[in-house]
C-alpha cells in the first residue's frame, strides 16, 4: 500500500546553478567514461579509439546540439525571460534558433529518431557496449570504468530525475519523460 504525498514539489522557474552543474557534470562524465570504456575495450582490436570517439561525439550532438535546436524551442522554459531549465539548455537555444510551439513539445519522444531515443542510446550504449569487452579483454580498469558508468545510470535514475531535475520542472505535465516515470502529477 503506498501513501500519497499530499505536499507539492517547489516547481522551479529558474534551476539553480548547482543543480545545472550536477545534470551537466553527471551527463557530461557519463559521455566520457563510456566513450573512455569503449575505446580501453576494443582498442585491443583497433577500433577502440575510432568507435569511442564517434560515440563520444554522437552523444554531445544528440545532447547540446540536437536539444537546443529541436527540443528546447517547443518547451515552457524556452518562454520563460529569466528561465533556466536544469540543462540550461533553454538559454543557448534561444540565442541560437527561434520559438516553437509548446503543443509540439511532447514529440520529443515519437519517432524511432526521437531526441529521446538519441538521449537513452547516449546513455545507454556504453553500458552495453562496455559488456563483451569486459568478457573478452578484461581488465581492472575496464571494470571500473564500467561500474563508474554504471553507477552513473543509476545515479540519474534515482536521484538526478526524480529529486533534482523532473521533480522540480515546470515541462513535467507536457514532458513524456516525467510522464514515463510517475513525477508529472507531483
């Protein structure tokens, strides 16, 4: 039996820049050790370098490029003079393409191109990827390598999502992601 939380969540207008620096510094560690994985796994075959390069680079244009142009303009805090979402991303985007429609916000997950797709194949690519080179050319710094991009999966899931970023955002009720997880309602 779960109880209901009858207190509503402090939505924010403006993220404070320690929470920016969190989802930032999470998103942009978790791009670098997987790549960093990638590259220590298969390098052994010599395609270490190239894959962990361009899956680096995919995962910082579907992020800070891809975003701003096709995410952030149909979003609330794109509207929002002094808004700043927990990306911050809103704020470069205004600055480098115009308004679109907030009705067009929740696209963001249709389609097998989605940005939300790119996201979780950012995300979830070097984990996967990092497994058979752990089976087949294992080593300790490998390991942990893995473990720390692992670890920051599961730091994303359960406390960067639902008690920094979705819990506190004023797209919550439009964004199929917080929708997905239970925190467009809180």
């Amino acid at each position: 039996m779960s109880v209901e939380n009858t207190d509503k969540v402090k939505v924010y207008a403006r993220y404070p820049v320690s929470s920016v620096l969190i989802y930032n510094g999470t998103t942009i560690l978790h791009y670098l050790l997987g790549g960093l994985g990638i590259i220590l796994g298969y390098n052994f075959v010599k395609i270490g370098y190239p894959a962990g390069l361009v899956y680096i680079a995919f995962a910082f244009v579907q992020m800070y490029v891809i975003m701003p142009l096709k995410v952030c303009p149909h979003c609330v805090y794109f509207r929002m003079e002094k808004g700043r979402c927990v990306s911050g991303m809103n704020v470069f985007s205004r600055k480098i393409t115009k308004q679109g429609n907030l009705e067009d916000f929740p696209e963001r997950a249709k389609g097998v191109l989605s940005h939300n797709n790119l996201y979780m194949a950012a995300k979830i690519f070097p984990i996967l990827a990092i497994i058979p080179a752990l089976i087949i050319n294992f080593s300790l710094v490998l390991l942990v390598v893995f473990l720390a991009v692992l670890g920051l999966m599961v730091f994303r899931i359960f406390m960067l999502f639902p008690k920094i970023a979705c819990i506190r955002c004023a797209a919550k009720k439009d964004c199929p992601n917080a929708q997905s997880m239970g925190l467009s309602g809180t």
